[in-house]
C-alpha cells in the first residue's frame, strides 16, 4: 500500500490496526478508571439478577400477593434505583447475571440484563456464575456476547495469557486523581476471575467448580507487576496499592467466619457456604501476593457479611434479583464501595486511605445497612 505524507500514513497504520487487530480500536474508546476530584472512588456489585425473559418472567420467594405483577422488570428497576441513589464510577456483576435456562433468548436476556448499566453510561464489568451458560450459549459465548456490550471494560480472558482456564479473567487499574503526583499510578488494583460452574471432574470432586492453577499464576503474575509499577518511581510507595477481587463462587475459607467475627447475616441452609469441595489456593495465594484486601462474591443469595480472615475481608454481596431464590419479607440488596484517599498536607490527594462497604435494600427507602471499614491504612497492621 502506497502512502504519502503523515496524514496518509496515519490513515494508513490505523487501518491496518483494524484489518489485524481489531481490539486495539476497542481499547482506545474505553476511558480509563480514574479517581474522581472529590478523591473517591464507588463500586456498585450487584449478584445473582438470575434475569431470563423479562415481564414474563415470575418472580421466586416473595409474598402471595406480590406475584402477579413481579418479574424480572423488578430487577431491572432495583438497578435503576441503585445506580441513580448511588451514583457509582463502576458497577460490577459477580455472575448468574441470567438464569440462562429459563431465558428463551440468551443473547437478548443479557442486553436486558445489563441495559440499566448500558444506559446509565457508567463503566460496568462482569464474571461469569454457574448459570450464565445453561442455553444455546456456550461459556465462552456468555463472555464474548458481554465484552461487545456498550460501556463494559469485561475482557474474555488477559492479552497475556496464553493458557488459561475459564472465561472472564481480567483486571482493572483506577488511576490517581487527575493532576495529582499519583495521577500516572494505579493507586487501586480490581481482579476479576472466572471460579467456574461445577465441578470438571465429578466422580473425583463433586459439586461447584474452582479458581484453577492457570488463573492463580496470572494472578500473581499480573500482581507483581502492579505492585513494581507501584513502588517505583516518581511517588514510590513502600507498599503495594490496594487491590479488591470479584468472583462468583466463594472460597472454602468463608467457613471459618461465624456471627462473632462478621458484619451481616449467614442464613443458607445446610452448610451455609456453597463453596466448591475442594480447597485450590487461592486464598494462600492471595495472601502471600500481600496487595488484596477484600474478596467480594455472590452465589449464596441469603448470605451478605463481610469477615476478615489473615487480612482479607471477604464478602457475600446478597441475592439481587427477583428470579433468583430469597426469602419472603427479607430484601434483595446490592453492595456498596467506596475507597477514599488520603488528603495531603500541602492539597490534592495520595494513595488510598481506606476502603469502606455498606449494603442497600431494595425497600421504599434504599436502606441503608451495615455500614463498615474494610481496610484503613491507619489499621493495616491489625491482623
């Protein structure tokens, strides 16, 4: 291809970006996650909507006389209310974001899904449950058909990866406030991982699946290179900036957590905790990288505390939606985050100083429950 000129030229490398690599042109609309002037950044998670075919689609656990005019457009307005109260800079969907066998349409309950998130013009992201793939599409499809989706920063799985298990591994970083000397760091790390449905070897392990080696190594990996980045210079920090992790199916750990050491409510039958029956790690894992300092998860829908285990808190979001088993007179909630920075001496904002979580019940009011710090730097010692 003849070019002449640097106009031409340039024309002519971005074509030929889009003919051979097509991403690139996504990556260059996708804004950067960036603390905002006030020197806070807020996560909606929202877990388990279980949406299928809309208006038509009955509700589970509420009261007699609610059925008759409760559907998925419930869900829908719950995340509408949410997103308009809190005004978040991210919303997250720890998956069962469709209840995929119920959904006449796979493809079309995920654009209805997310369609308040779409509209609202925030930044949203997405894993993936043990629901999501129950129909004509596949786990991989489920991803694929998400990171098309209008504002969403999901990704199918890391560049830089070449082997690994699952659909939905990714992270994100949030940069420092604009104009200030941590405005080229990321002072805030968000992992996502794919824990999978059920078991890939049931006759051995049954039940719910597993982060996998493969996932852990990325993880690792991708935190170390965070945390050099971090320490470096300008502005070296001694510590690595803080990191949070999403995923659905939670750790076997949250076992050990009981009513005299979290914040919430553990009310599922039987075990409790629907975690997978082997333990794979990656909690160890998580503590030996150092950098996260809360996990947060869905799946057990009438679970929604928060507990700290060596340092970790790890956190249960509660049930979202209205197809999605509950609990008659106990309301769907979502959780709330909200990380703040430290304010200098001399004005403007450094790294973060503490990350705080409260939870929102979809009642007349959007109550507001639970009110707790994760993580404070003042009390990062504190085991």
């Amino acid at each position: 291809m003849k070019v002449v000129g640097g106009s031409n030229f340039f024309v002519g490398v971005v074509l030929l970006c889009l003919i051979l690599f097509p991403i690139c042109s996504l990556a260059e609309k996708k804004k950067p996650l960036r603390f905002g002037k006030g020197g806070s950044f807020k996560i909606l998670q929202v877990a388990d909507m279980h949406y299928a075919d809309g208006k038509t689609t009955p509700c589970e656990n509420v009261f007699p006389e609610q059925m008759a005019t409760c559907s998925d457009l419930n869900t829908t307005a719950f995340l509408e209310r949410m997103i308009h109260a809190e005004k978040p800079d991210l919303i997250v969907f720890t998956g069962d974001n469709i209840y995929a066998s119920d959904s006449t349409d796979a493809a079309k309950s995920l654009d209805a899904a997310f369609a308040p998130a779409i509209s609202s013009n925030i930044p949203w992201a997405a894993v993936l449950g043990n629901h999501d793939q129950e129909s004509a599409l596949s786990r991989e499809g489920v991803m694929k058909h998400i990171v098309k989706l209008n504002n969403t920063l999901s990704l199918v799985n890391p560049v830089e990866a070449r082997v690994i298990d699952g659909f939905g591994n990714y992270n994100l970083e949030v940069g420092g406030v604009e104009g200030s000397s941590f405005e080229n760091k990321s002072v805030l790390n968000l992992y996502f991982l794919d824990s999978g449905d059920y078991s890939t070897v049931p006759s051995m392990i049954p039940g719910y699946g597993w982060i996998k080696p493969s996932q852990q190594f990325w993880f690792e990996r991708t935190s170390k290179r965070l945390q050099r980045a971090y320490t470096a210079k300008p502005e070296a920090q001694k510590e690595p900036a803080p990191g949070l992790a999403y995923f659905h199916i939670p750790l076997p750990e949250l076992k050990s957590l009981d009513k005299t050491n979290f914040t919430g409510v553990k009310q599922e039958g039987g075990i409790g905790i629907s975690s997978a029956s082997v333990n794979s790690g990656f909690f160890t894992t998580m503590v030996s990288a150092g950098d996260v300092k809360a996990v947060f998860n869905g799946h057990d829908h009438l679970n929604d505390f928060c507990g700290k285990l060596t340092g970790i808190q790890l956190c249960y979001a509660g049930g979202f939606g209205y197809h999605a088993y509950g609990l008659a007179g106990w309301a769907r909630r979502a959780r709330v985050v909200e990380v703040n920075l430290k304010k200098m001496e001399k004005g403007g904002w450094g790294a973060v100083n503490s990350i705080k979580t409260w939870k929102r019940l979809d009642d007349q009011h959007l109550t507001a429950i639970d009110s707790q710090v994760l993580w404070s730097k003042s009390s990062a010692g504190t085991p």
